[in-house]
C-alpha cells in the first residue's frame, strides 16, 4: 500500500467544522462594560464590550445551565495579606444567576477552578467594513435547474 493511502473498509475522516465569521453587532451598539446577547447557528451566545475590547462567551453556566445574560458582572476581590484586600478587574467576571459560579469573560475559565470548569469562549474582534463581505455560494445551471452549493 502506497504510503499515505487509507486501507480499504476504512470510514472516511470527518470533515472539520470550520468557524464561521458573524457580523453581531456595530461596536458603538456595545458600549464599554455592556453586552449584547446574539444567536448564531442556533446558539446563544454574549459579547462582552471591556473597556474597547470585545470578547464572547455560550450563554450556558456549565453547573446547571443558567442563562449568564442575566448574571451580574463583577470583580476579584484579592488580598496581599490578612486585613487587607482590594478590588480588582471591575467588570471582568460574570456571575452565574442561578448558583453564582463566577467566569472570567476575557477566557471563559471558572474563577473557582480555572483548570477544569470554563464556559465555552469564542474569539471576538472588531473588523473594518472594508474587510467584510458577503458569503457567496457557487451556482450551476443544470439542465431547467438552479443548484446553489453550499
């Protein structure tokens, strides 16, 4: 067998799913520290505006599946020593409303146990009109018939 080839009776390989870029929202629709609920292919997901930076996260709290769009958002509260504490990264973390398990919206990962539990996150950018376009899908005339494959 030549090498590389795949031997006979082998299932095909599954395709990868390749991400898809959606245009949510104009940046000023999201105004720092807001957010924006959007669903795209049939997910909820939120877009964070932190201070000009935007991030996104499945609406899903993986603990029992409360819809972080209702959470509130908040900071750290870190101390260097005892009796003294400050606060810090106002805004960063959403909180779950059901149980309040708390995530880091710039990563998705659990303030809690960063390693283990995460809401999915998914990359966010803000692009110029210029860079935009419409998805097109190649179309044939087939004998009376308009096929459009997509």
């Amino acid at each position: 067998m030549p090498a590389g080839a795949t031997p006979p009776g082998t299932p095909p390989t599954p395709a990868r799913a390749v991400a898809t870029r959606h245009v949510v929202a104009a940046t000023d629709e999201i105004p720092p520290g807001g957010r924006k609920l959007v669903a795209i292919g049939g997910r909820d997901i939120l877009v964070f505006n932190l201070a000009g930076e935007f991030f996104a996260i499945a609406n899903r709290c993986p603990h029992n599946g409360g819809s972080l769009c209702a959470g509130r958002t908040t900071g750290l509260v870190q101390s260097s020593e005892p009796g003294r504490y400050h606060y810090s990264r106002q805004g960063e973390i959403i909180r779950c409303p059901w149980h309040n398990w708390e995530f880091d919206i710039r990563t998705g990962r659990s303030v809690i146990d960063p390693r283990r539990i995460k809401v999915r996150a998914f990359p966010a950018e803000v692009a110029s009109g210029a860079a935009l376009q419409a998805e097109t899908f190649p179309v044939q005339v087939e004998g009376e018939y308009v096929v459009v494959e997509a």
